[in-house]
C-alpha cells in the first residue's frame, strides 16, 4: 500500500495499479508468479478505491497516501476493509483478524499448527461484512490472499456473493495459481495479471534493501525479487548459491544445515533443472553458466527430481533436520558426479529418515 510519502509499495506495481484502477468490475482476480507482489497490488488497489482525497488535490494514478481513509489502511484499522489470510500468514503479512490478542499475535488453541487455509468460517465474515452499509461513504473492499487457499465449502461459499454482489463491496482476489480456483469463480472475476517485474528495476530494488550481488539471487529465484528478499533475509546469499552446485558435487552438507527444510529442497529442485539442462545440451536458469557440473546422466537426475518432488510434498514434516538435510545432500551427490551414470544412485536415504 501507499504510505504517507506517496511511494508504491514496490516501483513496478505503477502500470498494472493503473490498469487495476481502469477496471470497473466488483471483483478483480489478481494473478502472477509467487514472489512479484500480488498482495502488495491488492492492498493498494482497495487504498485507491477508498483513498478520500479531492480528484484535483490526488493522484488518480495512484492512493494519496495522506488522507484519513489512507491513512487507516496504513494502521490496518479502516472500518470498510476487510483482508482475509490464512491464519499462517498473518503474522509474516502483518495483518491480524478479529479476536486477536493485544499484541496483534493469533490467540493459540492448543498446539495446532496455523491453518494455511481460508476457512468457511472466515468468508461467512467476509460475505456478512460485504453486505454491510459503508461506515465512511466509499465503499467496502475485501481482499483475499492468496485466493487458491480458500477450501471447496469457501470457495462455494464466496461464489454466491460474487453471483450477486452487494452494492457498495467490491472484492480483490489475489493467488499465483489462478488455475486452483473455481472456473465458477475465476469466470466472475476480471482478471488483472502481473508479471515478473523489468530485470534492471527488480536488481535496484533488492539493492536498496541490502541484497549484495542482487543479480544472482534474482536469477536464482526466477526473476521474483520478494522471494529473492526473503533468501536474503534467511541467510541464502549469493555466495553460498553460485558454489551450491560444487559443494553438492563434494557432498559437503555444512553449509547448508541451517536452511529452512522447505527452502533447501526448493533449491535443490532448481539444482536439478538446471543439471537436467546442461545434460540435455542447453543452458542453467538459475545458475551462472559452467557451475552446473556436467555427466551426470538425465536418467539418473530424472530419478532424482522424482524422488525431491515427493519429499517436497511433505518438507515441513517435522523431521529430523540434521538427518534430513545430510540424505538429501549424498542424493544429490549421488546425482551430480559421473560416477552414478546408468547405475544405481546407492539408495535413498531419506528412506531411513524418521520423524
């Protein structure tokens, strides 16, 4: 969203705020690759919907930034907008729901895990708060993120309000995988997509918050500067990514024993792909050209991507990290030196891992 010095929460969001700002429609679907800003677009979108600034005083390019109604939307406390997360998500985002606890943290029940769905529970909220008259005169706006997360009995559940719209509400759906939703859904909604922002801008961008070499930990992240931001923010440098694949190769587990599960087997798949394309004869995506080590044969990193597919269904698995992380660095060993040529890849470890 829009703060009080008028800047865009990230530089590239300017031309498709202008083309969300153009749509007339009550529910907008916003979609892109995960990492390039959806939710940041949505937010900023519901704060020009309800930005109260005069149209000569303002920007129509964008929402003022200095208004009361901005101004709220900035202290998350505007009585007309409604964000709906996942409970999983919401501390990361910086936004909180109703019965939340002083301090702005989710109350606990239990030892349950945060759902990282949207419930049923929370798009009745939605759907009765829609149906609300507009406490200061503009509107209502509800965004959900990311959209595909909301389960079948939700997903039916908004479709019906999306069927015959309240008044005054307009909805902003946010997702990177439009294809999970509803036809029914995606079909009411008018699509707003966001692609991967200008290389150059992205790289400046990550530099001003202190990525060094921004330009390798783009590429390694597909071009997708938040995801980028966050390896950053995690301890994944530069560095350590351009030896990745030789370190692979020697089987050195050290370095990586303090990455999250998740994001190492993440970049473990992007090792592979990139492996599978320097044996099939073309060039890395997200590795700098002749780091990928080469021979390895495609059967044997085919297997190999397989085999990191399944575990990536379950990496948050509460297993046991240091065993885990030592499997999957000799299978990728296994993988990248030409020892494993049309033979067996000596098992898989993970095999023996327990929880």
């Amino acid at each position: 969203m829009v703060g009080s010095d008028g800047a865009l929460p990230l530089p590239w969001l300017a031309e498709p705020l202008q083309r969300g700002l153009q749509r007339s429609a009550h529910a907008l679907l916003v979609h892109g690759p995960e990492g390039v800003g959806q939710f940041e677009l949505a937010l900023t979108l519901a704060q020009a919907w309800l930005c109260e600034a005069p149209a000569a005083a303002s920007d129509r390019r964008k929402p003022c930034g200095a208004c009361g109604s901005c101004r709220l939307v900035q202290a998350h406390s505007h009585p007309d907008l409604l964000v709906l997360l996942p409970d999983a998500l919401r501390e990361a985002l910086g936004w909180f729901a109703a019965g939340d606890d002083e301090a702005g943290a989710p109350e606990k029940v239990g030892k349950a895990k945060p759902s990282k769905e949207i419930k049923v529970e929370a798009v009745r909220i939605a759907v009765a708060f829609a149906q609300t008259t507009s406490a200061r005169g503009r509107g209502k706006v509800v965004v959900l993120h990311p959209a595909e997360r909301m389960n079948a009995i939700a997903a039916n559940t908004l479709l019906k309000t999306l069927e015959e719209p309240p008044g005054q509400a307009r909805f902003l759906l946010s997702c990177s995988m439009p294809d999970a939703l509803l036809p029914t859904i995606r079909s009411r909604c008018q699509a707003l997509p966001l692609g991967l922002p200008p290389r150059a801008i992205a790289i400046d961008w990550l530099a001003t918050r202190g990525v060094a070499d921004a330009a390798v930990l783009l590429a390694a992240c597909g071009g997708r500067p938040l995801q980028a931001l966050q390896w950053s923010e995690e301890g994944i440098g530069a560095g350590v990514w351009m030896q990745m694949p030789a370190l692979l190769a020697r089987g050195e587990a050290t370095p990586f024993m303090t990455w999250p599960l998740p994001r190492l087997v993440e970049a473990l798949q992007k090792v592979c792909h990139d492996a599978l394309c320097v044996a099939s004869g073309s060039g890395p995506r997200y590795f700098p050209p002749g780091s990928i080590p080469g021979g390895s044969a495609v059967a044997t990193l085919s297997q190999w991507g397989r085999e990191l597919s399944r575990i990536a269904d379950h990496a948050e698995h509460p297993w046991s990290a240091g065993l885990m992380v030592e499997s999957l660095i000799e299978s990728a060993r296994a993988a990248l030196t030409p020892a494993a040529r049309g033979g067996r890849r000596g098992g898989s470890n993970s095999l023996h891992l327990r929880p």
